[in-house]
C-alpha cells in the first residue's frame, strides 16, 4: 500500500473515492475535535502498542510552538526531500481536503490510501475505545486516529525521516508519542489558554515535553533542541527542559540566525547564519519577515538532523534550491491580480501581528480591504488591534464553521475597534469576497485598471480553506 512514485503523473481522486472519504470524515467527526482534549497519552500510545510501533520505524523532525509551526514544517520536508530523503509530513489543521493533514514526498496522500490506512487500523481503534470506556474513559479523540493512520502510513511506505506538527501544545499531544531525534519550537505566545493556561510560562511548560532524552540505541545519539527567539520566562522553561533532557540546544540569535534580507520581487533574499556556516542568495519565495525566521529555524533543524557543525556544511546549492521551490499555502497566498487578494491563516494575535508587519514592511497598497471570520475562542478583539492600522476597511462574515464568531457579534467588535464607517457586514464568505473585490476597485477611476489595491482574507484557517476553494485552488 504505497503512493505512485513521484515521477509519475498523480490521477485526480475518483468520484468513488472522495464519496468514501467524505463517509471515513463522517465516522472521524463523531468523536471528540481538536478543540476538546484529555491530558493523557495512554490511548494513542495504547494504540500504537497494538499496531506494532509503527512511529519508532523512522526517525522524527517534532515541532511545536504557537505560530509558524506549519510553515517550519513545510520547510523541513523541503529540505530533506532536496537532500534526496523520503519524507512522511503531518500538519494540522487542513485547509481544504483532510487528506493534506497526510503527506508523503512531499504531497498529500490521496484519498484512497487514506481510506485504506483509516480501515485498517480502525478494528484496533475500537479495541482501544472499548478499553477506554471500560475504565470510564472517552472514546479516541478524531486527532489522535489521523496522527495513528499518519504514523501508520509512513512505516507502510515507507518512509526515511518524518516532520511530525504538534497538534496542541506538546507534552499531551497525540503526537508526542514519537521520540524525535530534533525538537523544535517555534514562537510561543498565548493561545488554547483554555487548555494550557494563560501565562507564557505555563505554555511553554506544555509545548516543551517533545523535549525528550534519547531512547537507548545500538547507536548512540543526543536529542536537539532548535529554539526560536522567545520570551525571557519562555527560554528560561525551554533551557532547564533541555537541560533535564541532555539535549543539546541550539537558539536563534546565537548558534544560528538570520544575517541579512533583502524584500524581493515574489519573496525575499536571505543571507542565513547556520549551525555549519553562512548560507548565501537563498531566496524565499514567501512574505513577512517572521518567515525568514522560520527558514533559520527550518534550516537549524535540518543541519542537527544530519549532524552539521562547524567543520561541516550542508550542500549550499541543495539548500538553495529547496528553499526556493518552497510552497506555503495560506500563508500570504496570493491568489488573483487586480485587485491583489492574499490570503493568511493568521488565528491569533502574534500572526495577525506578523501578518500586519508584512504588509506594512512588504507592499504599498493605495487601498487594502480586509475579509475577517474568527472563530468564537480566538481573542478577537487583539487580533483586530494588530489589522486595524492596515486595513482601510474590513468585511466581517462567516466561513461556515459551526465554531465561528457570529457576524454581529464579530461586526460589534470590529466597530469597536475601526469605527461604524470602516465596517462593512455580509453573512457569507462569497458575498465579503465579492464585496471586499468591490471595495478595493474603488481607487480605479471609471475605465483604469486597477492597480495599488489589494484584498486580504484573514482570520482562521478555515477562512481561508473555504476562499482557497472559491478561487480554485487545489488542496496543497
């Protein structure tokens, strides 16, 4: 059970297996969502007994942190497919098609193996379930089956190294059931408090358990930790886990950082200080300064992973080359010209804060309209401090999650914050598109074309998932 080889042209999905997916996602969203947890591993670790280990059949990249743990992921599995290493990837949440939460070479997995990974470990889900309840448990939670078909999928392929995206938080994740040979950790910043609390401290607690010491192996080898820049009282967390670990740590701004970069047209050029040395004329085909930074941190990453150091050096021209084939859905997408539409996942205050920097820092909108949806646990009113300075004019709507904000209540909150002559309300996600569109072509005397203005859909990944798909795009 094995995907084509990447050579080889992928056929669409058949109408038969999209109508079987759509019926595995029906049984996965009876059970608990991303957004109700347990703190325990004992199920997925409970299941992975029963399927034979399959996440100890490879070493693992595990990365977690509050923003940008995507999009270091995607960068990861970049690299290591440039260094001609077969990848498994896991990411969450999916923008559009489930199956993207899976993938292998660097693509997602198609429907019909994730059905087939879905019913064969589904009778030892049920033995799992059935434990569970027998001791006054809840059934496993939809996470944490798709991160075991994730698992299981990449011992089938299988594959030589896997990126794993924490789910939420670190220690109790689903995930963390792997022993990754690097540890990375991205910004840390405050969101999920509901589940990991409201101090930073607390939270950088949470995401530092994919800290882990070494199992024993025939060949001996230290965990390493890649630390992004943080907050005083979250280093100082991350450090003594490091330290309970014996894992050797690496942090940006000091064993690797970014030397230099320059705005580019499509992205940026980036001059990179890393674990082995300087890396020169890297182009990033991506926006925002906070993504150059998770170059570094990416790059950090794969250095540890092959031992890089001082004497040694990962191929420059390698690293050239994935960096600048690097595709990053959703995050400052651009998805139409005249009027310029973005779209940008940001979900919480620090990525509606980089998303804001980008575009101040990047572009020179004579008008820039913004399309919002927030889901109802965000800190709404933060996120929209850190848009208003760039938005001439938002349009509040809804993305059709049953978790989203109510339009009134969003548009209440945005008047709060950009006056009643800044907002605009529609009640779906294609009427504020087409509204927005409507908006920005206002700088366009009658006849011109337009030029200096731009649409930028924000909010939830959700969001953008939906406008994703009324733009055509294929899930990525």
């Amino acid at each position: 059970m094995t995907e084509p080889d990447d050579a080889l042209p992928v056929a669409p999905p058949s109408p038969v297996d999209l109508a079987e997916l759509a019926l595995v996602e029906a049984e996965l969203d009876k059970r608990w969502p991303e957004t109700k947890i347990e703190p325990s591993t004992a199920r997925i670790s409970a299941l992975m007994d029963l399927l034979g280990s399959p996440q100890k059949a490879y070493p693992s990249i595990h990365v977690a942190g509050t923003n940008g743990k995507t999009s270091v992921t995607r960068m990861i599995d970049a690299l290591l497919t440039a260094f001609h290493r077969r990848t498994g990837r896991t990411t969450s949440p999916h923008l559009q098609l489930a199956t993207e939460r899976i993938s292998i070479d660097g693509r997602p997995i198609s429907p019909r193996l994730y059905v087939d990974t879905y019913n064969e470990i589904a009778p030892f889900v049920d033995m799992i379930d059935a434990q569970s309840e027998a001791a006054g448990g809840p059934r496993m939670s939809k996470f944490e089956v798709v991160t075991a078909m994730a698992f299981a999928a990449f011992a089938e392929a299988p594959v030589e190294v896997a990126v794993i995206e924490v789910g939420l938080g670190g220690r109790w994740d689903a995930t963390n059931v792997v022993d990754g040979e690097v540890a990375v950790v991205t910004p840390i910043g405050l969101d999920h408090v509901e589940f990991l609390g409201d101090d930073l401290a607390g939270i950088a607690k949470e995401k530092a358990g994919i800290i882990k010491k070494a199992p024993e192996s025939l060949v001996p080898r230290d965990t390493v930790a890649i630390l992004a820049k943080q907050e005083p009282e979250v280093s100082e967390v991350l450090l003594r886990a490091a330290v309970q670990a014996d894992a050797a740590v690496a942090r940006a701004g000091s064993e690797f950082t970014v030397l230099g970069r320059q705005i580019a047209v499509g992205g940026q050029q980036l001059e990179l200080q890393g674990l082995g040395g300087v890396y020169t004329d890297v182009f990033l085909p991506l926006h925002g300064e906070h993504q150059a930074h998770n170059a570094s941190l990416a790059l950090a990453a794969v250095e540890a992973f092959f031992g890089a150091g001082p004497d040694r050096q990962l191929d420059q021209d390698t690293v050239r080359a994935a960096f600048a084939t690097i595709v990053n859905p959703g995050r400052l997408e651009r998805v139409r010209n005249a009027p310029t539409v973005f779209l940008d996942a940001a979900h919480n205050p620090h990525g509606a804060a980089a998303l804001a920097a980008a575009l101040t820092d990047e572009f020179d909108f004579r008008k820039l309209v913004g399309v919002v949806s927030v889901m109802a646990d965000k800190d709404v009113g933060a996120i929209l401090d850190a848009l208003e300075p760039v938005f001439d004019d938002i349009v509040v709507t809804h993305n059709g999650s049953a978790r989203a904000m109510d339009v009134d209540a969003l548009a209440d909150i945005a008047v709060a914050k950009f006056g009643d002559e800044r907002v605009v309300v529609a009640s779906t996600l294609p009427d504020a598109l087409e509204t927005a569109i409507g908006l920005a072509e206002e700088v366009a005397e009658p006849g011109e074309a337009v030029s200096g203005a731009g649409v930028v859909v924000t909010g939830s990944v959700v969001t953008v998932g939906a406008a994703r798909t009324l733009f055509g795009k294929d899930p990525a």
